[in-house]
C-alpha cells in the first residue's frame, strides 16, 4: 500500500491492514504480539482519553512523560497550527524569533545559571549533545548509573545503564563506568580514581528502571563531590523534568544547579518531537 492509495474502510479491515504493515515492514515480533493480545489501533485522542478503531476510549497512563498537557491540548494546538500558516521550519541562516524566545522561556524556568539552550529533535540526541559538550570541557570519562536510562542512539546507549539494552551493540563508547543509583559513596569511590576528567549522568528519579527515588539529600551529595573533584554533573530530566515531580525540575527540589540539564519529550505539548 503507498499513500496514494485508499485506507482500508471499517475497523477490522483497518486493524488487519495495520498488522500487515507493521509485520512486512515495523516489527513482524510486535505484530505477533499485537495479534496475540487483540491489541487495539489509535486513531484519535484528546486530553487524557485514546480512542480506538472501534471508538472505545481509554484513559491513557502511558506516553512516557510526553503528554504531560494531555493530549492535543488547544493553545499547543493552537500554536502549532498558527506556525504551519506562516513558517513551518527555520533556516538556520536568519535569525529566528521563535528560537529566541523558547531559549529565552526555558532559560527562564531553568535553575539559576543555566542560561543556554540546544534545541533537539529527542531526549536521545540531547543525551549525545551533553555527552558532546562534556568532553569539549575535556570530561572523557563518564560515571552513570545502573539500571538508568539516556536513549538508545549510540553514545546515548553506551551511558544506559541497563545491560539488556547494550549487549547487542558492544563495543559501545570507550571509559564508561556504572555505580549503583542512590549510592552517593559508589560515586565519591568512581570520582577518586579520576574526578578531574569526569562527568557524571544520572536522572533526580529513575523512570525506565521502575521509578526508582534515591534518598533525601542525594543529588546534593553528588553535587558537592562533583564541585570536590572537578567532574562535571549532567542531569537527566527528560521524564522528571517540566512540573512532573512537583516542581519545576527534581533539581529544584535540592536546590542543585547541574552544569548540564537534558530536557525533552513534554516540552514538545503533546504535539510535536522535541
């Protein structure tokens, strides 16, 4: 089928088309157990409901962070109709109003200090940027933690601390080393062999292992021992971040300041990748 052609018509006939189209060309497993579990097709949603083929509506729990607003929230919507009408993509020769002012607001609502922005399509690349920047800073060594998750584009992947997810893509990037989440003296330990080089990733709570909160005082604990031996930290918050734990940033609720602060999926409303 191309996209010139007709949509199957009625539920089942779409279902079976869609199975079809994930077995011959997505993932013939996934659509095994698609079939096996009777699993639905989403066709429409609007705030915390999805709706089916069928028109049954689900309350929707999943998304991994990205519908914090809940799905196709008006002003998003809004906005991102408005932009489609005027100017859809940038140059990135002239300047952009609209880069300016997002950099501006996140900067805005960021811990104090962190003034700079790099726009990304996904939490992934935002990894891999971070990872870039650290070593500009000359951070060749990475301390991450066991059982986190940072995306699974390769250097993203190389930081993910869940062994399943990186066995099949060994060797992955080189002087990476995992501590256990909330232990703060596995790092103080990690750090004194070679601090100096150094940057430290790890997420305020583990989403992807399980929601996994450290213990009161631990981001701070880093913190002091990153500042202690000239590492760098790099926060994850591109589940925890944006409102979701309470506040604007898990690093807020600490009062830390990271040197570099990874963000992503509910920024984009919803409605767009970022």
């Amino acid at each position: 089928m191309t996209f010139s052609e007709a949509p199957a018509t009625g539920p089942a006939a779409l279902r079976e088309g869609v199975l079809q189209h994930y077995r011959r060309h997505v993932n013939s497993g996934f659509a095994k157990l698609a079939r096996l579990a009777n699993l639905p097709v989403e066709v429409r949603s609007e705030g915390s409901l999805v709706f089916d083929e069928q028109g049954t509506a689900y309350l929707d729990c999943g998304g991994y962070s990205v519908f914090l607003l809940g799905h196709r929230h008006p002003d998003v919507v809004g906005a991102v109709k408005a932009q489609l009408d005027r100017h859809p993509l940038a140059t990135h020769v002239l300047l952009s109003a609209e880069l300016g002012r997002a950099a501006a607001c996140l900067a805005g609502c960021a811990p104090a200090g962190l003034e700079y922005v790099f726009f990304t399509n996904s939490g992934t690349e935002a990894t891999e940027a971070g990872i870039k920047l650290a070593r500009l800073a000359g951070r060749t060594r990475i301390i991450s933690t066991i059982g986190g998750f940072h995306g699974k584009t390769l250097g993203a992947l190389s930081v993910t601390g869940r062994e399943h997810y990186r066995e099949s893509f060994d060797p992955l990037l080189p002087k990476i080393s995992f501590v256990r989440f909330g232990e703060a003296d596995e790092i103080r330990q990690a750090l004194a062999i070679e601090g100096e080089h150094s940057c430290v990733i790890l997420e305020p709570v583990q989403g992807e292992n399980g929601v996994v909160i450290p213990p009161d005082g631990y981001l701070r604990d880093v913190r002091e021992l990153c500042d202690r031996h000239g590492a760098l930290l790099m926060l994850d918050e591109v589940q925890t971040g944006l409102g979701r734990i309470g506040a604007w940033w898990g690093a807020d609720r600490e009062q830390v300041v990271p040197d570099i602060l990874l963000a992503g999926k509910a920024l984009g409303g919803g409605v767009m990748p970022v």
